[in-house]
C-alpha cells in the first residue's frame, strides 16, 4: 500500500459567474487614500494593489436579477465583499484564509444600463474580505505560466505573470489555509476542496471554481490558435 502514490489535494481558482442570475459587480465611493499594498515579508517588494480603507461604501452594479453571495470590484477585481450568509457559514465551517469581514455600506444600486434601481431588490449585507498570500507555492515546473523574467525573490516570486495555461501548486507547500494567494502568483485567488464543498453544501452564488490545471489567463493569444475565440 505505501507504494501507491497520494493523491495531491486539489485546488481551484475562485472566480465570479459573469451572466448569471445573481451578476453583479461593485465599485468603492470614497477612493482618494487607500492603504499602502501588501508586501513581501522577504524582500520587501509590493505583492498586491493598495489597501482598501474605510468606510467601505460601495455603489453596486446589477447585472442579473439579484446580487450574488461573493462580488468582486468593477476591472481588476481586486477588492471583495462577500454576503452574511457566506460570511457567517463560512466562520462556523471553521474555515480559514479570509480576513477583515468589515461591514459595507451600499449607497446605490445601479441596473445594466447605469440606470438607478429601485429598493425592491433583496440587497444581503455585505463584508469588505481580504485574501492571505503565501499559503502555497506554484510548482513552475507543473504549470504552464509565462514569465516577463527571472525571480527576484524566491519567497514571493512576484515576477508577474504574461500569461497562464493551467497551474499547480507544489506538494507540501500549502499550509493548509482555504482562500489564498500562492507564491508565484500574487492577484490569483486560490481555494481548497474544502472551500470547493463549502460552495455546493450552501448554494452559495456567483463564484466560479475552476481546477488549478485547467485556468486558463492568456491576454496575449499565446496559448491559443489564432481563432474568433
Ligand atoms: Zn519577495
């Protein structure tokens, strides 16, 4: 038996289901000062986008029928409120990797057409979350992930990215955290089969969780044959 190789856990790439019933997105009100970035506990080097502040206001973009449990901010998706429902199922599951639960304050919805909604909408209360980085390393040699250059710095790897074809983490790098950014690709949001069951278990909406080894990120078109898609 102790021949026969462990299965490596699985992990995901947590994203938002864009056209779904529960589409939405947000958009933070008050945005002069924000926080200086997270950084690298090894060399130094600037690992995210600046912080979030308070107050957490946001103006809220509908694009389905209701908002969903988890919104990501309009672009790049770098700051994250999540619903009650997930952040209270999410606590008493014992999970870990998500941090702040600050409380939002949605000031407006707006509909598809930046048209102002009425409050007929069933708007949850939402938590302003942070992910941690550091909980897993990319295993380069496993992953399809085009590098601008060398690493700097071994820790973070924070060398950016041109494009990704699938990734995997190394083994017995992940310290077992449920949400997280790994070395080697800082901005990418990472769960565990944990997280993945969590999900289903809750029905919670609008997050898409799409296995490590079939991301695909390529802006460049250089993963794919040159075709409409
Ligand atoms: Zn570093």
């Amino acid at each position: 038996m102790d021949s026969e190789p462990h299965a490596s856990p699985a992990f995901f790439v947590l994203g938002s289901q864009r056209g779904s019933h529960h589409d939405a997105e947000f958009s933070t009100v008050e945005d002069r000062e924000r926080a200086d970035a997270k950084r690298c506990p090894e060399c130094g080097g600037v690992i995210g986008m600046r912080t979030w502040l308070p107050p957490y206001r946001v103006e809220l973009r509908l694009l389905g029928a209701t908002p969903g449990d988890f919104l990501q901010s309009h672009g790049a998706g770098a700051d994250l409120i999540v619903s009650q429902r997930l952040a209270d199922a999410f606590r008493a599951a014992g999970l870990v990797g998500l941090k702040g639960f600050d409380p939002v304050e949605v000031v407006r919805v707006r509909g598809k057409r930046g048209t102002s909604k009425d409050a007929d909408v069933a708007m949850p209360r939402y938590f302003a979350v942070t992910t941690t980085f550091g909980s897993a390393l990319v295993d380069e040699a496993r992953s399809h992930i085009l590098r601008p250059g060398p690493f700097d710095c071994d820790y973070c790897r924070a060398v950016g990215t041109d494009g990704i074809n699938g990734f995997t983490l190394e083994p017995g790098s992940w310290n077992g955290d449920d949400v997280f950014e790994p070395r080697g690709l800082p901005g990418v949001r990472v769960v565990s089969e944990r997280f993945a069951r969590f999900v289903t278990e809750h029905g919670l909406t609008h997050m898409t969780l799409t296995p490590t080894e079939r991301y695909v990120w390529d802006p460049l078109g250089r993963f794919s044959p040159a075709s409409g898609e």
